[in-house]
C-alpha cells in the first residue's frame, strides 16, 4: 500500500510538472493583443482616472500591443481630457483628440514597434459645482508595441 502511495504521489507531481510547463509555454508564445480600449472617468478622490481594457481604475496605467494595433479612448469624464502623445514614434489619430465632450472617442493605430507614453490636459468641467476630494491625478498611460 506504500508503494502504490508513492507512486501515486510520483505521478501528482510528474502531472503538475508538465502543466506547469505547459502554461508557462502557453505564456511565453501569447501574442501581444491587437486591440485595447481606455476608459477615462470621473471619481469623487483625485478628479479623474482611466482603466485599460475594463480593469481597476489608476492614474498611471501601462498595456502591450502587437505592432499595427489600435487603442480606443473613450471620456466619460465631467471635463474635457485632450488625449497628448509625451514620447514614441508617430501614430495615427481617427477621431478627435480633444475628446471634449461625454462620451467622446479617439482610436490611435501604433504602425511601429516601441515604447510611447501619453497624457492628457483636461479642461473645465462640463458642469459646475463637482467636488473632488485631494490633488487632480496625472494621467500617464505607457504602451509597448511589439511585433
């Protein structure tokens, strides 16, 4: 009965092993996604936000693309947020990158591979009287393109 035990056993983690590896494959051939979106919103603490791909909203956020994919930003914020390219090779705009009213969307196609960090300059809020509790957040967005 031991003996079937360890054996047992020897094959549980011959079994992991292989999944293990597998995954970490699996991981290491994903190809970067061709399409993103961004989400730009109004919160109570530090004015505004954005979320990548529907995830946890921050002020500082960072995504991968495959080379020729295209991000969608969408300002769903109580102000204007100008969508500004800081560093990174050329890309192309469709849409307005001011992004100044609710609901407003910009898609950017990214043609070469590297590194390229956005932000943007908002303007005035849309209505008055919203209140926000601490210091304005400074929205960075740091995309790696690669083929």
């Amino acid at each position: 009965m031991k003996r079937q035990s360890i054996v047992l056993l020897a094959l549980a983690v011959a079994g992991l092993v292989v999944a293990a590896s597998a995954l970490a494959g699996a991981q290491q051939s994903a190809k970067p996604a061709k399409a993103a979106t961004v989400l730009i919103r109004h919160q109570l603490h530090n004015c505004h936000a954005w979320s990548v791909n529907g995830g946890s909203y921050a002020a500082v956020q960072s995504l991968t693309l495959a080379r020729g994919g295209t991000i969608t930003f969408t300002n769903n914020d109580v102000m204007p947020q100008g969508l500004v390219k800081l560093s990174g090779a050329p890309v192309l705009f469709a849409g307005n990158k001011a992004l100044n009213k609710p609901g407003a969307v910009v898609r950017v196609t990214f043609s070469k591979t590297g590194s390229y960090v956005f932000g943007t300059k908002p303007g005035e809020d849309y209505t008055k009287g919203i209140k926000t509790i601490g210091e304005d957040n400074v929205l960075r967005l740091v995309v790696t393109v690669s083929s």
